[in-house]
C-alpha cells in the first residue's frame, strides 16, 4: 500500500482500494460496521474504498486497521529539469 505523506487527502489507487475492499470482506464486516469502527460515516467509507475520495493520513491509518492493513509510505524522488 502507498501513499504520499502529506497533510491533505490521499486518495487510494484502484489496486489499494480494492486490496482495501476485499480485507474488510475477508473480516466479513460491512460497510455500516468498519464505517463505525473507524468513526466515520459508511458513505464515506465507501468513497475512500472505491477511491472516489482521500482521507487525511491519520484517518486512513484508522479505517486500514479496521481491516487488518497498514499504509506504507515511501518518498519518491524525481529530476527536476
């Protein structure tokens, strides 16, 4: 899992959110419950799931171990020209 650390949203790539979807199947919690674990609301948690919106690092952190993962994050260094 890969995020760029920041204090704005992250939105999770389409292999993330589904790694993200088929952990919180694989704990057989719906989306209602992880939504409640993680203490935000289910139409939110949708959308992060399906990558549709970011949560903050410290938000993702929570609702990822809810489902049994954690983010990894790693500084990518580009040449400027």
């Amino acid at each position: 899992m890969s995020a760029t650390k920041s204090s704005g949203p992250t939105l999770l790539g389409p292999a993330d959110a589904a790694r993200m979807r088929r952990a919180r199947l694989k704990e057989g919690l719906t989306l209602k419950q992880a939504a409640a674990a993680a203490g935000v609301s289910h139409p939110y948690w949708s959308a992060v799931e399906q990558g549709r919106k970011g949560a903050n690092l410290a938000r993702l952190r929570t609702m990822l171990a809810v489902v049994g993962l954690d983010v990894q994050c790693r500084i990518r260094l580009v040449r400027r020209r």
